[in-house]
C-alpha cells in the first residue's frame, strides 16, 4: 500500500508540473492561448486514461502500483477531467446511459455554479 501513496505523490508532482509548464508555454503567446493550455492537458489527459485503462484491464493490472501512480498522480496531477471522463464512459458502458448523462451534467452545472459562488463569496 505505501508503494501506491508513494506512486500517487511522485506522480501527482509530475502531473502538476507538466500542467503548471504547459500554461506557462502557452501564456508566453499572450492571455488569450491560456484556455487552449487548459483544453490540451484535458484532451491529453483524456486519452492517455482511456489508453491506460485499456490496457491495464487487458493486462490484468488495473490495480498494479505505478498504474495507480499513472492514473491517480501523474494524470490526476495533470487534470481531474480524465478521472470525469473515464467515470462518465464507464457508466455508459454498463448501459446505464442516464446515469453517465446525468453524472456529466452535474458535473457541468454544479462545477459551473461552485465556480460563480465561489466568486460571489471572495468578492463579499
């Protein structure tokens, strides 16, 4: 178990170091490139979990160490939106179509909503 926490840790300064240099890159082109950094790392993000969890199911180590590093550190690190993904196709998978729709928009609109609360509130 200690081997995990360590792989989570290790990859989670991977995956924040990689998101955190990927803004910068793209802030050097001026404020408006700042939102494609956030869609790329998601889009990265999203296949290299899709990618991961395939073959680590086909290879029957889905629970293996530094495939919890990979999936829970370095791309946790680097965007929660691949762990929304993952969770939005696996429902769909076991044909629980509304549940995988339902979980994707309160996703959206409560993240949507925490994000304007969260504001309303600093600004008071």
């Amino acid at each position: 178990m200690i081997r995990e926490w360590i792989a989570v840790a290790v990859g989670g300064l991977i995956g924040t170091l990689i998101r955190h240099s990927m803004a910068s890159l793209f802030a050097l082109a001026g404020p408006l490139w700042l939102p494609l950094s956030t869609l790329l790392v998601n889009l990265v993000g999203c296949f290299a979990i899709g990618y991961l969890a395939q073959w680590s199911l086909a290879q029957q180590m889905q629970n293996h160490w530094w495939v919890i590093g990979l999936r829970a550190g370095v791309l946790g690190g680097l965007t929660t939106f691949s762990a929304f993904g993952l969770d939005i196709i696996r429902l769909w998978q076991t044909e629980r179509a509304e549940a995988a729709i339902g979980l994707a928009s309160a996703h959206i609109v409560l993240g949507l909503a925490a994000v304007i609360l969260g504001m309303q509130i600093a600004r008071s």
